[in-house]
C-alpha cells in the first residue's frame, strides 16, 4: 500500500511557510475564507516563481501537500520535503507511486496543492495539464483557484533568484467550483472537458485578482 503524506508533516510545512514568508516578505492574503474548512479540496496555483508554492504553503488556511517535481527533491531537501509531508512526481512518465499519494490525500480529507501549468512560466494559467481535470474528477474534489502575484517582478538585489525581501506579495484565493460535470465520468473526452471548463475558471479568476490588486 502506498504511503499518503503526513498531514501532520504538512502541518509542520505550514507554520515553518508562515515564519519564512512573513519574515521575508510581506503577504497581502484575499479571499484565504473561500477554501473550504473541512473535506477534500484542490489548490490550483500559477507557476511564475519558486517561493509561489511556499508562499501559498504559508499563507494558506490549511495544510497543503503540493505535487512537486522529483528534480527538486536533491539532498537535505529530499527528507525534508518528504517529511513536511509533500508529493515527489516524475513530471516525464505517469507516475502511479505520485499519483496514488495524491489520491490518498483527497480521499482522507485533505489539501492537494498542484501548480496546472506543470512547469513554472508565466503564471498566467496558458498551458493547462490534464492532470489537474484527473484528480478533480476522480476525487470530486472542488477546485480553489489561487493567483500568487509580484512574485515574479523585479528581481532581489541580494538574492538574484528571489523578490526583493520585505516587498509585497499578493495572494488571491477565488471561489471553489466543481471540474466535472456532475456525471463522474473519466473519459479523455470527459478529462478534456473538464481542463477546458478549469482553464476558463482559473483565467477569469487571474483577471479578477489582477484587477483587485492593481497588478
């Protein structure tokens, strides 16, 4: 049987993100009420920086497992990432060991944090991955869009791949919604639905938060 994360490992990963984010930078956080208090849910977050999924880790009103990319599970990292209760995925094959933990973290009741666009980006949400619309569908888990903004600005000038310290980072949590359409079906025409309907949602709701934050 595969191992589901630790949710209380994801616990530990959430306050260490609210020491970090808020000790280095300054989060504004909108909307952080919409993410359903209890049952399973999906964040779904644009990809424009590497502190996008701890900063949604740390400002986030629940424990998250995010899926991330087995390259950055190197050295220390490893047990680390592992331990605070996070999923290592082979984005080059499909990867069932991934995708089981993945699963399990829904069916027990908890936050799945999957960046759709698959690699980081532009964060605006263009390039939609089907494996979004899987676990949506198979779970029946509500999606909550969630747009990380100035993240990706400027650069730090003592840390070149970081944000300036102490500048301003918008979080913009939206309403949840629902991928399939109510039939349960897992069909590719299905699953190709269902990401259409997702990236419709997660656009518009890009556009809201870009608005509401004057980014």
């Amino acid at each position: 049987m595969t191992d589901v994360p630790s949710m209380r490992g994801a616990e530990v990963g959430r306050r260490i993100g609210v020491g970090l984010m808020y000790g280095l930078w300054k989060p504004r956080v909108l909307g952080s009420w919409r993410v359903p208090a209890a049952g399973p849910v999906i964040l779904a977050v644009n990809h424009a920086h590497n502190i996008d999924g701890p900063m949604v880790m740390g400002v986030s009103p629940r424990p998250t497992h995010f899926l991330i990319k087995k390259e950055a599970f190197v050295g220390p990292l490893d047990p680390f990432l592992t331990g605070i209760g996070q999923v290592k995925v082979d984005r080059h094959s499909t990867d069932r060991t991934a995708i089981a933990r993945a699963l399990g973290v829904l069916e027990r009741g908890g936050v799945l944090g999957i960046f759709p666009e698959g690699t980081r980006g532009e964060g605006d949400f263009a390039s939609i991955r089907a494996g979004l619309a899987y676990f949506a569908v198979r779970s029946g888990a509500p999606i909550v869009p969630v747009a990380v903004l100035g993240s990706s600005g400027r650069p730090g000038r003592l840390i070149k791949a970081l944000p300036p310290l102490r500048s301003r980072v918008d979080v913009v949590f939206g309403d949840p919604f629902d991928a399939g359409d109510g039939s349960g079906r897992r069909t590719r025409k299905a699953l190709d639905e269902a990401t259409a309907r997702i990236q419709k949602q997660l656009t518009a709701h890009l556009e809201n938060a870009r608005r509401l934050t004057g980014r």
